[in-house]
C-alpha cells in the first residue's frame, strides 16, 4: 500500500510517501511559515522525488493533533481535498502517538511526549514499552506549566516542543531522573505519521473524509470569550 502523510500540527511541516514498510521519501520544512503557503508545493515535489503521480496514492495520512490550531486545519483540509479528488482512503492519527512512536528506538523506559500549546501550557500523554511496542498509558491533556513534572515518571525520555521549550525548568525539578530526546526527535516525522496509518489501515479503521476531525483538547480564544461573555456566535 502506497500512503502520503502529512503533518502541519506544529511549526514544521513535514510530507512522506511509504510503499509497505518502505519509506520512499521524505520532505521537512522547519522554517516557522504558513504552512498554506507551501504544503502543495511540497506534495508536488515529493510525489515527483518519488516518481509518482497522485493517481498512484492508496490512501492518505494526517496528523489530527493536538497542536497549531490554524496549522491543523490546514493539513486536515488538505488531505479532504485530496481523498475528494482521488475517492481514495484517509486516516487520521494523534501528533501525541507520532512524536512517542517517532522516538521509540531511542532508550528510556518511559516516553512523555509534550506539545508547545503556548500560555504556559503543553499538551501531552504518556507512553511506555512492552514487548517492543510504544503503548499510550493515559489520555491526551492540556497540562500547565506548574504542573510540567506531576506525572513523570522517573526514566522518562522527554520529546516535542514543549520539553524543548521547557527543558531548564524540567531539568531544575526533575534532574537526571528524565532525559530529553535530540533536537530532530521534537518535530513530528510524517513517515511515522505513514507508519501509524498503515496499522490502522491493516486494522480496518480508516475514515472517510467527513469523519476526521481536529483534536484541539483546548477551546478556541473565540469559543473562550464567547463563553466568557455569554455571546452566541452571530449567524451569517
């Protein structure tokens, strides 16, 4: 099975191809930019690189999040239009599973990935292994930075932009009882993205297009002000 994956859940922005377990390339822009501004771009190219055409793609992957709001919606719109105009398969897989399941080979006994979500806060989940696989060990959640080392566990292997950002601090509470993943491992790789498609696929859990969502966890400033003053959102 041929699969494109896409992420734009963060800064980076990041398009793979796979055929089975192979990945045929990959293509990784971390210049902090609109990802509107070049992610058909980057599609072309690396469907050129790959010495394909769109009509050779089985199915297509994209990150749902949690991560950039603006940057979520992109990629998900991306990949609607894309399974619009092909009729073929999407799914959608977590940036939490991408970045734990990105750094899997790396060691530590436990892996803690964690999103920037800007205004102190994270987004993040815990994974340990067993038998050789990641496996998630709790939800998805907004975490402030107070309470940036509640649930780590001693081993844990730090990864994403929120441990980047918050690495000092992490280090001033927790010391040499957690490690941080290099620098390449804070940015979702959409070939993992690829390799967490092809299991959902090979489980018969793909979506059509109308079914993915973005996993914000946090509301919206608008949703948030809305509430805070008791308004409707206008009709128009």
């Amino acid at each position: 099975m041929i699969i494109l994956a896409l992420d734009t859940s963060g800064t980076g922005c990041s398009v793979a191809v796979t055929d089975g377990d192979a990945l045929v390339s990959e293509v990784n822009l971390l210049k902090n930019q609109t990802h509107s501004k070049h992610v058909m771009v980057m599609i072309d190219d690396i469907l050129r690189l790959s010495g394909m055409i769109l009509a050779d793609v089985d199915a297509f992957a994209v990150c749902r999040g949690p991560g950039s709001f603006t940057g979520l919606r992109i990629g998900i719109s991306t990949i609607q239009g894309l399974v619009t105009a092909t009729g073929k398969r999407a799914v959608s897989v977590s940036s939490l599973d991408a970045l734990a399941y990105g750094a899997g080979a790396l060691p530590g006994s436990y892996l803690c990935p964690m999103i920037d979500a800007r205004k102190d806060e994270i987004f993040s989940a815990q994974y340990t292994r067993k038998c050789g696989t990641v496996i998630r060990t709790s939800g998805e959640r907004l975490v402030g930075r107070g309470d940036l080392c509640m649930n780590l566990e001693d081993g844990s292997l730090l990864i994403g932009s929120g441990a980047f950002r918050y690495r000092d601090e992490i280090l001033n509470r927790m010391g040499d009882k957690v490690t941080f993943a290099p620098e390449s491992f804070h940015h979702v790789s959409a070939a993992t993205v690829a390799q967490l498609a092809r299991d959902a696929f090979s489980e018969n859990q793909h979506e059509i297009f109308t079914d993915i969502f973005p996993s914000y966890i946090r509301k919206s400033d608008a949703e948030i002000n809305q509430a805070k003053h008791g308004r409707q959102t206008p009709m128009v």
